[in-house]
C-alpha cells in the first residue's frame, strides 16, 4: 500500500538511475495530488501505486488509460469436491454454480460485466480449471 510522501522509502539507486528527472518529477507530484484528495492516504492501495506508475510513464499527472481489459480467470479447487469424489466437501456450491457464473460474466449479468461495460473496459474471461466437463 502506497504511503504518504513524507513515510515512504527513498528509491533504490538503481531505480533512480532508469528514472528521469521528468518523470520523477511527475511521480512526485501525481503521489502528492493524490495524497490531497478527500480519502485516507493509502486508502486505494495498489490502484494508487499503478496511478503513479501510469503518470511516470507519460509524464503526465493526468494519465490516460485507453483500450483497457479486465482479465478473470476462474477454476475450481479440487478440495471442494464431495469427500466420495476426493475433496473434503468445504464447499457450499459445485462446480455448475462457477459455470453459471461464468455464463453470467460471458452474458453481461454480473457485476463485474457491468462495472467493464460501464467503464468501456473489455471484459475477458478465461476457463483455468472449470471442474463441470465443459470445455470453452
């Protein structure tokens, strides 16, 4: 999580070294704007990390992010099938409920669908370990 300007650790030299003095600039000031917005410091973790990175790499303190994709990946753990299947049964649901879920996100019915729809982001879901015998 992102710390305030004034708590975090000073670059390593090799960082500083593939760094320009614009685009350190950039950084300092994007993290100093987004210490001032009305929200606790750090409050939105990694995404203020990747902002700041963002803004470093076009210089800018207003990046732009175009094209974006939203990348799911879904699978099933074996220890949630039935102990007579070789889980341990901790599971609530099966793994027809993950494929629904699935068929919702492909479909435009779940949440996330919705937040990338809204957001122009593209949505890709990928099959990696859907235990139900459908192959996508």
């Amino acid at each position: 999580m992102r710390k305030a300007a004034a708590e975090r650790e000073p670059i390593d030299e090799l960082q500083v070294d593939l760094v320009s003095p614009v685009e350190r600039d950039v950084t300092k000031t994007g993290n100093d704007y987004l210490d001032l917005l009305a929200k606790p410091v750090g409050s939105l973790g990694t995404l203020e990390d990747w902002v700041s990175q963002l803004a470093s790499i076009q210089r800018s303190i207003n990046p732009k992010a175009d094209n974006v994709a939203c990348l799911l990946f879904a699978a099933d753990h074996g220890i949630a099938k039935d102990v007579v299947n070789g889980g341990m049964g901790c599971s609530a649901y099966t793994s027809s409920v993950s494929r629904k879920v699935v068929m919702g996100l492909d479909n435009g019915l779940a949440r996330a669908s919705v937040l990338a729809k809204c957001n122009h982001a593209g949505l890709c879901v990928i099959d990696v370990g859907l235990d139900d015998g459908i192959s996508k």
